[in-house]
C-alpha cells in the first residue's frame, strides 16, 4: 500500500482558512480578559496531589481511575502490569517540578521504584514507554539518579524485542495475536512509545532503537491513516511478509471513524518523531494530521466528543484526555513548525483546550481528589465513561507545565 500524499479536500482548507482567520483576529485584538495563568492552575493540581496522597499515602498500588461519583482513586496492584501505572508517578515529578515540594518528591520516587521489577520481565506489551518513560523518565529528568537512567536503557530493550522486521513496527498486543487471529498487530497508542526508543538511542543505548523507531513511525504513516489523515486505531500484518490484513477500530465507534483519542495519540507522537529526528516528512505529516482535528471541533468548544462520528452528538460523552494529550503536543508543535500561521493557531487553540479543560465543566475541584473529570476510557466496552481517569491528569499537567515554560 502506498502513502496517500499530504493532501487537503478543498472542504478541510476552507475549515483551516476559517480557523485561521478567527485566530489571528483574536491574536491581533487588545483582549480585556486576563492571559490564561499556567501556573496558577499548576497550583490547583499540587492541591488535589496532595488530597489524594493524604488519602492514598505510600501504597503499594497505583491510581486509576475515579467512577461515577466517587471521591478517591481507585487503585490497581502493579502486578497487574496494568497500561496506566506509569501516569502517577510522572504527575509526582511533574508537581515536584513546580512546588519543590519535599514530600512531593518522596512520594513520587517510592511510586517510581514500585515499577522496577517490570524491567525484569519478558515484553508483555508496547506499554513499557507509557509505564517506564513518563515515570523514570521524568525521575531521571529532575534528578539525574543514574540508577533511573540504567533502568529506561534495559527497558527500552525489553520493547525493542517486539519489533517485527518483516513488518517494520513493534507488536502492541501479544496478548490478542491468537484470540482475535491478529498475528502482528499495531495500535496507534504505540507512537507514544518510541520516545522511549529515542531516548534510549542518544543516552547510551543501542544505537539501532533509533532506526526502529524510525521505522516504526514510516510504517504507521504509511498504512494506519486514511487520505484525510484520521487513523485507524489498529492495524493487523501479516507476520511473515508484513502486508496489511486488517485497518480496524477497537475503541472508537467504527473503523471509518475518527476516534478522539486516538487521533490525539497520533499528533503527540509525530510530533515527538520530528523532534527527534528532525525529517520534514514527519513534521507535515503532523501538520496535516493536526488540522484534522482542529477542523472537526465545535465552534468554541476544544474539548471533542469521544469519537467526531459518534452518532449522538450533541448527546454523546466527551473525553478530556483527548484534549489533554493534544494541548501538550501542540504546544510543543507550535514551536516546531516553520509557518509562523500554524504555530500561532496551535498554540492559540492549546491554550483556549487549556482554559477550557481548567472551567468547571471539566475540572474536578471539590468533586474528587483528580485533576479532571469527563474522561471517556473505553466507550464500545462501557468503561470508564464520564469518569477521572490518570491518563487524563498527566497530559494535562504535562501541557500546563510546557505552558508555563513558554510563558
């Protein structure tokens, strides 16, 4: 299958050219409202960190997720090598970066270290970059504890082992490979897992996890998206000779339909590709893909709906990670791009998904003890729908910190 080239309908470029218009009439207009202040909504996440580490303490499982009406984490055991263990301790060392608080710090490396014996294990999924990178990747970060650093390289070794040659990216789910006969199956998710790789290529590691990563991003360019640019949540090859079996969903409403969070992942990661590799097929490609999905919000409103063709919108749940997720990548995208025009409306509409997700539509506040509410996890599996989910809390206080280092 060839790559559809980065073209626009003429219907996408009238969407941007709007977008674009109302943009730079915001920009170019003396606002009487004050500037969206990053670090006084930084303050309020140190607030419910620490409501819930009174609450949770040093235990030995890690927070998940908040349902319904419920006021506290609910907490996974690490054993269950669960996807989302990593998200709480990088929101400790991300609130440690902006409080320097000392029980801050203690905590986020006793939830850190409890995800040490994963290294130990055979790959059990792609999930090592989210569970060890957003963890140990931001201890070592803020520390400089070569025992973190060894301990991302061994694990960035451990995911390598997934890539399939034959195919050109890394299995996301052995776990599915005989139950659903998907013998070499790629989940969007996993772009988020190559920083991992590329890190570990310039710190020390093998230099062929760069290549792999490499890999693994053209492959997925190349056959997870549709000429429009959404993507599909997962592709299955052929183990063997890598040809395309399948381009399905599996949380999204359809397999033709743009599912948010996905889309969310896939503008973080290519994003993350051009800044480590600096090859402009990567940046256009996270150009088109972003416009996408600006082009398919609301007007004025910048948190989406959990899937853009849900069937019942308006009365369909959002999810507030998908705005988390790509607040953070574009902001990082503004300062990438070369067109003065797109870095202005990408970082514009991350600050107005910012100001958006910090209202009380969507902050929890007094509700519970997380950062966010309206998180929709998994909806064709009726879980986690309407809910405060981890994830969420780490893109957002992710975003909130790369804004603040802008500002």
């Amino acid at each position: 299958m060839k790559q559809s080239r980065p073209i626009f309908s003429t219907g996408l470029l009238r969407k941007l050219a709007s977008i674009a218009v109302v943009v730079m009439f915001m920009l170019s207009c003396a606002s009487p409202e004050k500037p969206f202040d990053a670090d006084k909504t930084l303050d309020y996440c140190n607030i419910q960190v620490e409501r819930a580490l009174s609450e949770i303490g040093d235990a030995d499982r890690m927070p998940r997720n908040i349902l319904n009406n419920g006021k506290s984490w609910n907490l996974v055991p690490v054993s269950l090598v669960d996807w989302t263990i990593g998200f709480w301790p990088g929101i400790l060392w991300y609130d440690y970066e902006k409080t320097r608080n000392e029980a801050v710090r203690r905590a986020a490396v006793h939830y850190t270290e409890l995800l040490q014996p994963l290294t130990t294990l055979p790959a059990y999924d792609h999930d090592l970059g989210f569970q060890i990178f957003c963890s140990y990747g931001n201890a070592y970060r803020l520390t400089g504890d070569s025992r973190y650093k060894q301990i991302i390289l061994n694990a960035a070794d451990t995911l390598a082992t997934l890539f399939n040659p034959n195919v050109g990216t890394i299995l996301s789910w052995p776990r599915e490979v005989e139950p659903r006969n998907w013998p070499h199956n790629t989940i969007i998710d996993n772009m988020i897992n190559l920083e991992m790789l590329f890190w570990a290529a310039k710190n020390g590691g093998n230099k062929g996890l760069f290549n792999i990563a490499v890999t693994h991003a053209e492959t997925t360019m190349q056959h997870q998206f549709r000429d429009d640019g959404g993507c599909y949540h997962v592709v299955v090859y052929d183990s063997i000779n890598g040809h395309v079996m399948q381009q399905v969903t599996h949380q999204g409403y359809a397999d033709s339909t743009l599912w948010a969070r996905g889309q969310a992942w896939a503008i973080y990661g290519f994003t993350m590709v051009y800044r480590e590799t600096k090859d402009t097929k990567f940046l256009r490609f996270a150009e088109k893909i972003s416009d996408l999905f600006l082009s398919r919000l609301n007007h004025n409103e910048y948190v989406p709906y959990w899937d853009f063709d849900a069937p019942n919108i308006p009365n369909e749940p959002k999810d507030a990670s998908a705005a988390a997720i790509v607040a953070s990548a574009l902001l990082e995208l503004s300062q990438l791009t070369d067109n003065a025009e797109k870095a202005a409306i990408y970082k514009q509409t991350a600050i107005k998904t910012l100001e958006e997700l910090s209202s009380d539509d969507f902050q929890s506040r007094d509700k519970n003890v997380a950062f966010l509410s309206r998180v929709t996890g998994h909806y064709p599996n009726g879980s986690e729908i309407e809910a405060s989910i981890v994830y969420a809390d780490y893109y957002y206080i992710e975003a909130l910190t790369r804004l603040k280092n802008l500002q």
